[in-house]
C-alpha cells in the first residue's frame, strides 16, 4: 500500500466570477520514501492539489475524490483529526518563510510548541528538541537561535527553522510547496541540499514547485500538471529526457540555460485556461502545435506510452487518436551539464 493515495481528486472554488475547478479528477500515489515532483506553471492547481492533501483549503474550496494517508481517509476525517495529521505524521513547508512564522514568539518558542502539539514531550524536553531541530536543519549556534525572533532571521535560515518545524512530529511525508521559490540561487541550492539529506527511507517528499531545475535535482518521479490535470508521469530520467507530452516538452524548451542565446519563452506560448471555462477536449489543444480535430472533442486520459506502463501521457497519440507522429525537439542537459542540442524524437 503506498503511503499517500490521491484518487479522482476534484478541488472546486466557489467564486463570483463562477466555479473555479482549480484540481479536476486527479490521481497519483507516492509511497514511503519516495520523492514525487509536482510541476506546472503559475495556476495549474499545484497548491490547490497539496492544500487538499492537508484539508487547508479555505472556505471557497470544495473537494471532491478519495485521498488516504497510510490506508486512513483523510476526506472522511474530521478537524481534529487532520489537525493531529498535519505537523505530525504529514510536515508542510510553503513560500514565504517570513510569513508563515509569528513575529511576537521567538521561533524557538514556535518550534516547542510543535512538539508539545505533536509528540508525548513537554516543558523542558519539548524546548531541547526544539534545538536539536534547529541544529538538524543545520542552523548554526542553535541554543542562541532559538531565543531570536522571526525578524533577526534572514530568508534562508527562516525557512531552515520552517524545515525544523515540519518536523517537529517526526512525519512520514513532507509536502513542500515552492520551499525555494524567493530565496537567492545560494541559498536555495542549500535548503534543497538540506531536503535531500533530511529525505531518506524514512521521509517522503512531495515537492511542488514551478522550477523544473529544482525537481530535477532532487525527485524520483514527477507529475505534470496542466489546468489541474495531470498530462504526465514518470520517472526523472525519462520525462527529463524523453517527454511524451507536448506541454512538457514545451515546459523544458522553457528552461533557460546558461549561454543560451535563444528566445526561450518563445517555445510555449499563450498561457493557461481560464479554470471557471477550460476549453473543451484537451485541455492543451489551443497551444499544442500538434492538436488535431480530436483533440478539441476528446478529454485524453493518462495513458501508457509504453509497454511497462511506468511512463504516462495524456494525448490522444498515445490512444491512438491521432495521425500525426509527436516529434519534439528538446534540449536536455547531458551528465557534463551542457545541453546537447536539438535532439529530436
Ligand atoms: N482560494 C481560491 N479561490 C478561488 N480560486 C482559487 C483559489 N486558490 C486558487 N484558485 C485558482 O485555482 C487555480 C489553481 O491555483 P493554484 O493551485 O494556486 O495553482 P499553482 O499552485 O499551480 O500555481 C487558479 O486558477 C487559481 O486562480
Ligand atoms: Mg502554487
């Protein structure tokens, strides 16, 4: 049984401009250990998707879909009990640091009482591990840290003690939501440097973020979500190297690289669709350079690109839909870290 179940899962907002269907019938696993990527552009339901996952969506949200963690529902459980989940056996870590840490308390004083929330420690053993988190995150002179308030901490250390926090309940799975977004290029190569030592058999991550660089590096498998869709999902290597859908070899034509003199932006181009009226069909057919007839009637399912089945597209070339062959021209980065140019396929 893997550790986390999403099934069917369906996030609507309930705005005046109409319904927002921000997650629409999405599906994956991650089991104990694993590190899934989450990745898309600005809007396409990533953190509508994890906020589900942590029952944290605001009043507007609905949700629709099973999602179980370690075999439980957590779309049956009620507040208290995913309030006892949540910091426990599941740690979250968002964007903006400063934001998500109290001013009036020292951050210290944040991390006990996450402990005290969280495990049988209390008093003075819930204050000790809150150091020994500091010092876990690698935060130095950690005793003194924990005295300091939020503002005498810069963007990075904040988010280090944000870390310490999340796993203040010794959790299973940790869902970071653009954990890097907003830091200096140094300080994010440290906090995923910190991610990737903190993940080990024990920890599963589930790590949002829009930067594919960063989910490179760090995950096992991805997900590729478009207008709250999945539209991808594979293994690193193989969606890095040999993507099947459209809209992720647009994704990684995107990618700028250093020395690289060509338009980029230029590869994808228009932006995503209003979700209260998503086209009807593919939902990536108004910007896919292969869209036939078919695609603007047929809503394609994430299907196998091949025999194992590990590797999954939602296109109509993989359900045999389409005439047209998919041949895109991608840039991958080769073990030197230059790019190889145009290799086509
Ligand atoms: N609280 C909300 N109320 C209404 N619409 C929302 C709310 N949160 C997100 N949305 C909409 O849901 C869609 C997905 O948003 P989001 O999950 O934040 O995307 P991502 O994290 O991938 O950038 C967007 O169209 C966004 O405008
Ligand atoms: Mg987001």
């Amino acid at each position: 049984m893997a550790l986390l179940e999403v099934e069917d899962l369906v996030v609507r907002f309930y705005t005046e401009g109409g319904v927002v269907r921000a997650v629409d019938g999405l599906s994956y696993t991650l089991d104990r250990g694993e590190r899934l990527g989450v990745v898309g552009e600005s809007g396409a339901g990533k953190t509508a998707a994890a906020l589900a996952v942590l029952g944290l969506l605001d009043e507007s949200g609905r949700i629709e879909g099973e999602i179980r963690f370690d075999g439980e529902s957590l779309t049956a459980a009620d507040d208290d009990r995913l309030q006892a989940i949540r910091g426990g056996r599941i740690g979250t870590v968002f964007q903006d640091p400063e934001a998500a840490l109290n001013p009036v308390y020292t951050v210290g004083e944040q991390i006990a009482e996450a402990v005290r929330t969280h495990t049988d420690r209390d008093g003075a053993a819930a204050n000790d591990r809150a150091v020994a988190l500091l010092d876990r995150v690698g935060i130095p002179d950690p005793a003194t840290r924990a005295d300091q308030y939020p503002h005498e901490f810069s963007g990075g250390m904040a988010q280090r003690a944000l870390v310490a926090m999340a796993l203040a309940g010794d959790p299973d799975l940790l869902i970071a939501d653009e954990p890097t977004t907003g830091l200096d290029v140094t300080v994010q190569a440290q906090l995923l440097e910190l991610l990737d030592d903190l993940a080990t058999a024990d920890l599963a991550v589930q790590l949002v973020s829009h930067d594919l660089g960063v989910v490179a590096e760090f995950c096992d498998r991805v997900l590729v979500l478009y207008a709250g869709q999945a539209v991808e999902r594979a293994p690193v290597d193989d969606l890095f190297y040999e993507p099947k859908h459209p809209y992720t070899a647009g994704l990684l034509r995107s990618v700028p690289r250093i020395g690289d003199s060509r338009d980029r932006l230029s590869a994808l181009s228009g932006t995503t669709p209003d979700l209260s009226a998503p086209p009807p069909g593919c939902r990536f057919h108004p910007r896919c350079p292969y869209a036939e007839d078919a695609c603007t009637k047929h809503d394609p399912p994430l299907a196998a690109t091949d025999d194992s089945g590990v590797h999954r597209a939602a296109c109509l070339a993989y359900t045999g839909d389409l005439s047209g062959e998919l041949t895109f021209s991608v840039d991958v980065v080769d073990d030197d870290g230059g790019a190889d140019g145009g290799d086509s396929r």
